[in-house]
C-alpha cells in the first residue's frame, strides 16, 4: 500500500449527528466553509451545535452577529435545543456583534473588528452570521470588488489564525455563478426546506469539501429538539463489510413452513410475506420475532399500523409472550407516522435499535404502511431506496421479514403490487381460497433464494396458538385463482 | 417578571448590585451613582452581544418601564451609545427600579441562566442567586 505523506487534516466532529459521516469523518480544521440556503432552513442551528461541539476555554469560538437576527432572540430559541450549554456563554463561546462597525466602517471595518477579536481570544472557531449582510453593503454600484477583496482577505485572516470558520448566508442556487465568496469557501453546505403536497422536506448537500471524500447528493435531515440529524443517501453502511455467505438457518417459528422452506430463511436473507388483509401476514412475522427471542437473537419490529403498545397485546393473545423481551431490551417496537418520514430517516431509526438491542431479525409491518409514512416526494423512489435499505440491512447479516398487503384477485395470483418481487430473497404468498362454500386460506413458498423449496399449496388455519399449517391440497386444481377445481370426490 | 411589575427576587438582584457599586461617599447620591455605574457595566458586554443598537433598545424599554412606577425617572435618556444622561442625585430609589426592569427584561428574553451567567461574568462576587419569584434562596 502506498504510504501516505501529505499534511495529516484534522477532523472536528461537526456535532450533528449523522453528518459527520457524509462529511467523510468532520469538518476539516482550519477549513473556511460557507453555509448556504434559503431562510428558516437550519443555518443557525447547524453552526450552533458545530460551536457547542467544539469550543472550550482554551479553544473558543466567536460567533459574530450581523444585521440579522438580535443576539439576544437567537439565545432565546437556541437554548430550546439540547446541545445548547450555558456554562459555555463568554467562556468557550462569545457572541458579538457587528453591526457598528460594520455601520461605521464598512467591509474594511469589520475585517478590522474580527481581527481584533479573533488575535483577543485566540479563537479557533469562527462564525459569521450573516455573512450575506456583511456583503451586501458593499455589493452594489460597482463596488463588488471590494467584497471580493474582504472575502479573500478574511480568508487570509482566519486561516492564519489557525480558525475553523462558517459563514452564513441566505443564497439562492442560481448566485452559485461568479460568487467570489463561493470560489474561496473550502467547504460548500447547502441546506434546503422543500415544500412536496403538504409536507416539508428537509435536504443538504455538501457540494464542495476540500482535503477530503464526502458522500455526494442531496441527504436529508431533520430538526428536532436537538438540533439537527443528518441522514446519509448511503443509509450509514457504505464502509461496512459485504454480506457474507451465511448458511444458518433461522426458524420462522412455524415448524411445517421451515420445512417448506428446506429448513427455515437463511440467516441475512429478505423474505416477503404477501397476501391480502387477514390471511395472518402479521402473526406470522410475529411468530418469526418471537421464535428469534426464544433462542436468543434480539429482534426489532418496524409497525406503521398499529401502535407499539397494541403489538404485544395482540401477541399475548396467540400466546407469545413480547412484553418480557420488551421489558429486557432485546425486543424493540419501532413505530414511526410522521408522514413526512424519509427512508434514510427509518434506516437510522433501526440502526440504531439494532446497535441497542443486537437484533439479528427484523420485520417490516407493511411496507403499503411504511410508504404511507413517507413524504409524497420519497414515494416516487420508494422501490430504490428500500433496494438500498434492504440491501444494507441484510450485508449487515440481518434477516429482514417484510409484509404487504395485497388486493386479492380471484382470476391471477399477483406476487406483489410494488414489482419489489426481486427485491427479496424469499417470498411466501398467503390467499383466499373458495372451497365448500367456505373462505378458507392457503400458502405457498414462491421463490426461495438460497435453495430448493417446497412446491405444495397447503391449506392452513389461525388458531388461538398462531398459524397452524395443513396438508397439501392434492385434490383440487386452480388453487392459486382462489376459485379451485376439485379433481378427487364430489365434484362442484 | 411580567409586564405589570418585577419580580421580589429581582429587585432584590438589582439592589445588591447596586451595593456593590455603592462607594459614594454622599450617600443620598449613593444609590444614583450606583445605578449608573451597574448599567455602564452591562453597557460593555451587551453591547459586543447584541449591539448598541441592542442594548440601546433594552435600555429604553426597562427606562419606559420604570417610568411607570417611579415619575422621578422622567428628565432621564439613554444616548445614543446607550449610556444613561439626566440621572442624577434625586433618584435615590428609582435607579435600582431602573436596574430590575433592565434585568429582568435580560431574564424574560434569555432566561435566568444565561441571565445570570452575564452578570457573574461582571460581578464575580454575585453568588447564591436566585431570580425565580419560587426560589428557595433569597439573595
């Protein structure tokens, strides 16, 4: 391997979570960075927590303010968020603001002030809020110049003074062109607040970051009492390990359908249970969970259509016992409805269980529920980024159990609505069937990835103890078109 | 503090700063130069927070505000720089209703934390505060 002998760059961790990954590790120190997106999208904030993150009193960080928000406002929100730490105010960070000599002394008035303050307390951190007020009184008759000289000679400035800087700035995209500030900034950030239908979409995209590889595109983020959380389009396992090939065997809980499936669903494998409403899609994965917590193997379970709570009520009643794993930490309900959810931000969700809890199974509860809960505008790559998710879920050796609920037609047997069919591994496929005037249920394995599978199409009943598998149905024809033929006995 | 008058606890907060700038030797005038030199002090550090302008502003509204309660305060302005002019020794008791109006408008804006953490920067002997009307602790 080649050795390598440049100057090593530190990396400061940004403070919101999940962006340092996209960042490629951190901010690079004594990087100069532009932040860059239209009002009320999390400029503030993202340098906010950077400052927080980073600065103590022997490396503090100036905020300076600027014809912008009041300083005093920007405490009175800021402090709402958790990463906000009093004890830092005028001992690792120091607000000050610009707007006199900014006023009295024009471009070259502020670079002054900054200096002055900067070489004070030997900051290491340095934001500028908002830069953009800063520019725009020198940005008119013909005196951009002088903003591309200010710009040039901060840089300078701050660089030399060993400073890791953010600038904000509410630009739009079409000022990307002939922007001297744009063309001097070593990082690009732009943060931006899409409106899709009635939901809010909230994205960033790094678009430049020198020294460094970051994830290209546009990730989205959220806003919560924390501040910001990033969620990175590689679904936070680009440097993980391929999927391995496991050959374990993991019991779907129902004795007779391991059989059917040559001895239960390979260990990181994507199974999808398909069938319409109440044909027992549910209690299976269910059963699959449970029989993971009874040989050790902590599961998670994503609901959309009911409540957590619900969940290990409806499975005490089929006699597993959930609330005893839940209660231990080995069993998580993960129940996400804010209907503007992105699938990145489910990802991290369960991620996160599964760093929590160990959880080697996982079930979906249904995917129609889980594309319900996104934004309109992550529906339309609904089919991609759940490629990505299942995909990065199952190299990390997970099994991933999904249900989906489909509308039932008595003349074909439709494997999925979503054409996600080659999404999964495996497919087992529950129906109705019409037989002595009576609604009566079947299921079949369809596709089994990893090997040879049963070919019956056996009946099966839902009983106080769960799923209960029959036999094959050898007498009748034209199963799988819910209206069957018998060919032994009575005829119909 | 609420709009219809300031908090027991407040007053008290600004009192003791009062005290400890309180060395007059004319003691009628004690209190007078007391409050003007605890708003030079707030002058320095809110301003390079906020701004003149800023500080200017806040300094209006608590004047405003003490106005109300103490008519005395009437001939007294904040400049431009936002240092006080027109206080003078017949304000014994108005200059520290000038000083709780200007703390506590810094408590309902940023809250008593950060609030008090300002003025500890400035009065490091400031200990044992509590500004909350439901505090335990009188200063």
């Amino acid at each position: 391997m080649k050795e390598h002998k440049g100057v090593r760059i530190n990396k400061l961790p940004s403070g919101v979570p999940g962006l340092d990954e996209i960042l490629g590790g951190g901010l690079p120190e004594f990087s100069f960075n532009i932040v860059a997106g239209a009002p009320g999208c999390g400029k503030t904030t993202l340098a906010h927590q950077f400052i927080f993150a980073n600065a103590t009193p022997d490396r503090p960080a100036l905020y300076f303010t600027v014809l912008g928000e009041p300083a005093l406002k920007m405490l009175r929100y800021q402090q709402q968020y958790s990463f906000f730490d009093a004890e830092k105010l005028n001992n690792a960070v120091h607000f000050i603001n610009l707007s006199k000599a900014l006023v009295d002394g024009g471009l070259q008035g502020v670079l002054k002030e900054i200096s002055k303050q900067v070489e004070k307390s030997d900051a290491r951190i340095v934001v500028v809020d908002s830069f953009r007020s800063v520019l725009r009184s020198e940005q008119h008759d013909g005196r951009e110049m002088a903003a591309q000289v200010f710009v040039q000679e901060l840089a300078l400035l701050l660089t030399s003074a060993e400073a890791t800087t953010f600038l904000i700035g509410e630009y739009g995209e079409s000022e990307m062109e002939d922007n001297p500030v744009f063309t001097v900034a070593d990082g690009l950030f732009w943060l931006y607040q899409q409106v899709e239908r009635n939901s809010v979409v909230r994205k960033l995209q790094i678009m430049k970051l020198r020294g460094q590889m970051s994830v290209p595109g546009l990730h989205t983020f959220r806003i919560t009492d924390s501040g910001l959380q990033a969620f990175s389009r590689t679904l936070g396992l680009m440097a993980r390990k391929p999927k391995a090939a496991i050959k374990k065997r993991l019991s779907t809980g129902i004795a007779t359908l391991d059989e059917m499936m040559g001895g239960g669903i390979p260990q990181g494998d994507s199974l999808l249970i398909a069938g319409p409403s109440g044909t027992g899609k549910s209690l299976l994965a269910t059963q699959f969970i449970a029989a993971g917590i009874r040989v050790g193997e902590p599961g998670i379970v994503a609901v959309f259509e009911e409540r957590p709570e619900e969940y290990a009520g409806r499975a005490a009643t089929f006699g597993l016992d959930l609330e005893t794993p839940l209660e231990k930490g080995n069993l998580e309900v993960i129940y996400l409805r804010p209907l503007d959810l992105s699938v990145d931000e489910m990802m991290q969700e369960i991620l996160d269980a599964i760093e929590r809890t160990g959880a080697k199974r996982l079930v979906i509860d249904s995917l129609a529920g889980f594309e319900l809960a996104l934004a309109p505008g992550f529906r339309i790559d609904f089919r991609e980024s759940l490629y990505r998710m299942i995909f990065a879920l199952t190299g990390k050796g997970i099994t991933v159990l999904s249900t989906l609920e489909m509308v039932e037609s008595f003349t074909e047997l439709l494997f999925s609505t979503y054409a996600i069919s080659f999404l999964t591994d495996d497919i087992v496929r529950m129906r109705y069937v019409e037989i002595d005037g009576q609604l009566r249920k079947i299921l079949m394995v369809v596709k089994m990835r990893g090997g040879a599978h049963s070919s019956d199409i056996r009946e099966y009943r839902i009983t106080s103890d769960g799923i209960d598998i029959g036999d094959c149905l050898r007498d009748y024809t034209k199963l799988i078109t819910g209206i069957p033929t018998r060919t032994k006995g009575p005829q119909h | 503090m609420n709009r219809n008058g300031i908090n027991p606890k407040i007053r008290d907060l600004a009192q003791r700063l009062l005290s400890l700038e309180s060395t007059a030797e004319n003691l009628s005038k004690a209190n007078t130069f007391a409050a003007l030199m605890v708003s030079e002090k707030l002058r320095r550090p809110l301003s390079t927070l906020a701004g003149t302008a800023g500080f200017r502003s806040l300094l209006m509204r608590a004047l405003t505000l003490a106005k109300r309660e103490a008519p005395v305060l009437d001939g007294v302005q904040v400049k431009e720089d936002g240092s006080l002019e027109g206080l003078d020794g017949e304000e014994t008791e108005a200059g520290a209703v000038l000083i709780a109006h200007l703390v506590g408008l810094l408590e309902t804006f940023i809250g008593e934390p950060l609030t008090l953490r300002l003025l500890n920067d400035i009065w490091p002997d400031l200990s044992g505060v509590d500004m909350s009307s439901k505090g335990k602790e009188s200063i």
